[in-house]
C-alpha cells in the first residue's frame, strides 16, 4: 500500500477513504489519487478480479505519483485544469 507510505499522516491501518483524503490533503492530484484508491475497493471489498486495463492504469498513477518525489507537488492544479 504505497501510498499510505508515502503520505505523512496515513498509516498502513487507514481506511482507503482516509489515505486518500491525507494524500490529497497533501497536494497528491486527486483524480490520480481516486484511480488508485477506486481500484482497490473494488479489489478488496468487492472481490473482484484486477483487470490488465484496470491495473495499468493504476500503474501509470502510482508512477505519476512516484515522480514527485516531496510527495506533495503542484500537480493538484494541473489535475483541475485539465491534464488530458
């Protein structure tokens, strides 16, 4: 669960919800952020199998996420604004 590691004030025993809110709170860009966090509810509570689609997206946002590497990065604006 990396990106609880990677958020100051998350912990590995969070909800997903609750590392998602510390990780945004902490300038993480929240469509990355609601990607990573979506699939793993629906991995985990929904028992569903993870998808080749659904997991290199997942890849592609945690490596976006990993490129910064304050953690926190103005990237929350450009996600707003449109990063298309």
């Amino acid at each position: 669960m990396e990106l609880a590691e990677r958020t100051p004030g998350a912990s590995l025993t969070e909800t997903p919800i609750r590392v998602a809110s510390a990780a945004k709170s902490h300038g993480y860009p929240s469509e990355r952020v609601e990607r990573i966090t979506d699939a793993f509810r629906h991995v985990r509570y929904g028992h569903y199998p993870l998808d080749t689609d659904t997991l290199a997206a997942v890849i592609e946002a945690a490596t976006d996420l990993g490129s910064d590497d304050d953690g926190a990065s103005d990237g929350a604006a450009a996600t707003e604004g449109g990063d298309a």
